[in-house]
C-alpha cells in the first residue's frame, strides 16, 4: 500500500491550500483515512479523520470549522481543504491509513491506530 501526499507550500494568514493523498495498493474504501501534522520537538498530532465510505469524520478542536476533509473514491484520493489557516497550522503534514474498524471515527485519533504512511508535506503559514 501507497500513499502519496502532496498540496502543501507556502501561505499567507487567512489564506487557503489543499493538501491531497493518492493511495494505491488496497481497495480505497477499505481504509480509514487520517491527517496528521507534527512540529519539531512535538509529537504528531492528529487533524482529521474519515471513515472508509466518508460518511464519518473527525476534526480536531483547533481545526474544526476551517478545515475539511473529504474522499474523491474515483481518484483513490483524500483531500483537506484547509481555510482560515493560522501561523499555528504550520506544520508537516502526514496522511495516513488504517485497516481497523472502529465503532467510533474519533477512536482514530493516534498514529498507533494507522498501518500505512505518506512522506510529509510541509505548509507554512505566515503572519
């Protein structure tokens, strides 16, 4: 199983990127999806997860209501579209994908729930 991020660069505050994960290997709707950033020094922490057939999701506090996220199941891709972004988003961003089932999407909320990996994308938001 691949995936393959890609979206992240520079912005300014307020502005908007779209960060997107390209998975092959495994069937696409069999994977739950997550996105997580990490800063140097900090644990990876999680942004956002969705359920296999998208119905799902979960956005952490500090992202809900800016970012969303979503599955294009035609092109075996995750999105995030991340608006109003702050200085504080600034990170390296991680997709992620998991094979386990969960009652709750919420319990998908730490990199030890996920079995695959995309390298980082890094975005940088400035003041």
């Amino acid at each position: 199983v691949q995936l393959q991020a890609f979206g992240g660069g520079l912005v300014q505050a307020k502005g908007s990127l779209r960060l997107a994960c390209a998975v092959s290997g495994r069937p696409f709707n069999s994977l739950a999806m997550g996105w997580f950033r990490q800063t140097p020094g900090k644990e990876r922490e999680i942004v956002s997860a969705i359920s296999g057939n998208g119905g799902r999701i979960y956005y952490a506090d500090s992202v809900e209501g800016r970012f969303t996220i979503s599955r294009g199941f035609a092109k075996h891709t995750m999105y995030l579209q991340m608006d109003n972004l702050k200085p504080e988003d600034t990170a390296v961003y991680y997709c992620a994908g998991s094979r386990r089932v969960y009652r709750s999407v919420r319990y998908f909320s730490t990199p030890n729930d996920y079995d695959y990996w995309g390298h980082g994308t890094k975005v940088t938001v400035s003041s």
